[in-house]
C-alpha cells in the first residue's frame, strides 16, 4: 500500500513539472498604446472634423507633431515574446490625423507594421584619450593618494594654527 502512494505521489509531481515546462513556452502578448476601434476611426472625414470632434470621437492623441502642429498620431501595437526574448511587433497601426490653420481635418493616412525600424546598437567603442586602464588598475589604482600632499586632502600643514578657517 505504501509503494503505491509513493508512485501516485511521484506521477503527480512529475506531471506538475512538466505542466509548468509546457506553460513556459506559451508565448506572452502585449498590447501597447491606443486600442484601435474601426467603427470610429472611419467615422473621422477630411474636411468635416474638427479638432473638438475628433478628441471627442478618438480621444486624446498618442502624440502631436513637434515640428508641424497639424498633426495627431494614434499608435496602437500588438507584440508577442517567448519566455525571456524580446518582444517582437506582431502588428502595429499608425493613424496619423492632419489639420489646416482653422482646425478642419485635412487628411487621415495609415500605416502599419512595415514603419516599424528594427535599430540594433553597434558593439564598437568609442575611442577616448588617455590611459587603456584594466580592472584591477581601477579598482587599486587610487590607494595611497587619498591624504597625500598636494592631493588636496585635509592631512597637510597649511599653519594656520586653528581650525582653517579664514
């Protein structure tokens, strides 16, 4: 009766393990930004709209053109990753909205996924002046110049017989 426990026990561990092994490798979703309702973004006409109505319909915007203050982004992104990966963009929507000088919609455009820029950084180094010092050089390097002479410390003789101060 007792080896039977045991296994039972064994079989019950053993499935626990690879049930979290499975759950590990189901990828995680995430969504980023402004949820994307079709209804309402085709609602929004060029020349009709006004900056009221379309923060009425739309809301506020992600962003707004730093340089031309015609423009109002609405950026919604959709992104899945395995376990300790990157995320990588599934799907991205860039719904940029511009208006003339009174305010009216001038124009909508759409964009997807297809703007997304992947930067990688460089792995080089930029090059600097002075001495190529290795770990232990900074990590000992500064040991007998704390309180030497001329080092600015307080263990000089400056004779001014007090305090120091002025």
């Amino acid at each position: 009766m007792r080896l039977k426990s045991v296994r039972q026990m064994t079989a019950v561990a053993l499935l626990a393990m690879v049930g979290l092994g499975v759950s590990a490798c189901v990828p995680l979703r995430s969504h980023q930004g402004y949820v994307i309702d079709p209804d309402l973004v085709n609602s929004v006409q060029a020349g009709t709209d006004t900056r009221q109505s379309v923060l009425a319909v739309l809301g506020k915007p992600s962003f707004t053109s730093e340089f031309n203050q015609g423009d109002w982004y609405y950026i919604s992104r959709d992104a899945r990753n395995f376990a300790y990966n990157n995320p990588h963009v599934r799907e991205q929507v860039t719904l940029r909205i511009s208006f003339d000088d009174r305010g009216v919609v001038s124009a909508v455009r759409r964009s997807g996924v297809e703007q997304v820029a992947s930067v990688s950084p460089s792995s080089k180094t930029t090059p600097t002046l002075g001495k190529k010092r290795s770990f232990f050089d900074e990590l000992f390097g500064n040991i007998g110049t704390v309180g030497a002479i001329g080092g600015g410390g307080q263990g000089g003789n400056d004779n001014t017989g007090g305090s120091g101060a002025p």
